[in-house]
C-alpha cells in the first residue's frame, strides 16, 4: 500500500522567510496530492493540491512542486506571516475520474513563523 | 457551506466499554472517513466507506468496526476499548466521481479510555 513520508518534523522560520516542507510517496500508482493545514485546535482543510499530470501548482503565496520521477512532492510558503503558524500535512492517493481513493497522511509539520 | 458533525468532542470510557462516534454529513457526500490523529504520526486511515451498507478497512481497522446504514452517517465503533484507544478521531466525507476530491473534515472527537 502506500506510505507517505514528511519531513522535517517541526519547522521554525522568521515572519518574511520563506518555509518549504517536503514529502516522499511510494505507490508510483498514486496520481492526487493535496495539502491539508490543521490550526491549532481546529479541523484540517485543504489548501492547495496537484494532480500527476501537472508539475507545479501556485496559489498567492503558496505553491506545490510535483516530481513523479523520484516520487516527492513539496509545499513552499513564501513571505511567511504568523497566521501561516499550523500542522501542515501532506497525503497522497489514487484518483480517477475526480473520484478519490484513500487518502493517506504523512506524519505533519509543525510550521511556526516568529513574529 | 459543507457540514461535518461528529456527536461528541470529547468522551471518557473505561477499558472495556462498547463506544460509538457518530459521524453526519450534510452535503450528500457519497464517501466518508475515520482517521484517527496521534503526536508524531499524522492522520491514519481506520475505515472508510462510498456507498450505503459499504466499508473497507484502512491501515489500522484492528479493534474497531464501523456502520453506514445511511448515506449521510457513518460510525465508528470500538467494541471493547482499550488505553491504547485513547486518541484524537477525526470524521470526513467527499464527493465521488465529481468535485476536486476535496476532504472535508468535523472538528474531532478525543476519547480518553481509561
């Protein structure tokens, strides 16, 4: 099945910096791969996502990066601002159709941006 | 605006006891989700279902079972739990064969099982 790992862990970064947080996928079969931000306290909601056929995603400030060769996929957050400060997890799954299998998680980042 | 209600935000059981957490929906999602969220290892997949009456295990579904008797609800049950049961569970449903394939998530459920 398929196993998604994220990294790194915990990030902190100085309000204005970029943060960039990278996950690897191993189902080569997986073509749908969103990004979830979990604030603190609160449920996770999708923020951005890309699809196999399609190698970089942007949106104002964020952008995903899809390599399907060597199986990773990345978030960048630029001119990073505190409300940018959540759990950032990746997750990947196989879509068809605009149906959507299992999605599976990787483990989350911590994201703080420091005023 | 799409509705994710789980019944309970928190609950306390003792080892043993039979749990339900119930989860509805409001926008005719044809799938839906329970993960189970833990520090240090993410969102994990224990059930989901696309259909009425239709389930299919994640990658933890041991110790627990899960019910869709309708299309809007969907529970997750834990039949004798156990302190390694104590866990955040969150409840999420999509659209099928339409839409972006978008999660969208209820605010959690934590039981605490002592």
């Amino acid at each position: 099945g398929e196993n998604v790992e994220q990294h790194p862990s915990t990030l902190s970064v100085q309000e204005g910096d970029s943060a960039v947080i990278k996950c690897t996928y191993s189902d080569s079969a997986s073509n749908y791969f969103p990004w979830y931000k979990q604030e603190l306290g609160k449920r996770p909601q999708l923020i951005i996502d890309i699809r196999s056929n399609v190698g970089e995603k942007k949106d104002q400030r964020i952008a995903v990066t899809l390599n399907k060769t060597a199986k990773h996929f990345s978030l960048h957050i630029t001119e990073t601002q505190p409300e940018d400060s959540a759990v950032y997890f990746c997750a990947a799954s196989w879509a068809y159709g605009g149906a959507t299998n299992k999605l599976i998680f990787g483990t989350g980042t911590l994201l703080a941006v420091q005023p | 605006d799409v509705k994710v209600t789980q019944s309970s935000r928190y609950l306390v059981k003792r080892t043993g006891e039979k749990v339900f957490l119930e989860c509805v929906q409001d926008m005719d999602h044809e799938n839906m989700f329970w993960y189970r969220q833990d520090p240090g290892l993410g969102l994990r997949l224990i059930y989901f279902s696309y259909d009425v009456k239709m389930k299919e295990k994640g990658d933890i579904p041991e110790g627990y079972s899960v019910s869709r008797e309708k299309k809007e609800r969907f529970s997750l049950i834990l039949e004798s739990a156990s302190t390694n049961q104590t866990s955040m569970y969150l409840c999420a449903s999509s659209f099928r064969g339409r839409g972006t394939g978008e999660l969208f998530f209820g605010e959690g459920s934590r039981l605490t099982v002592l």
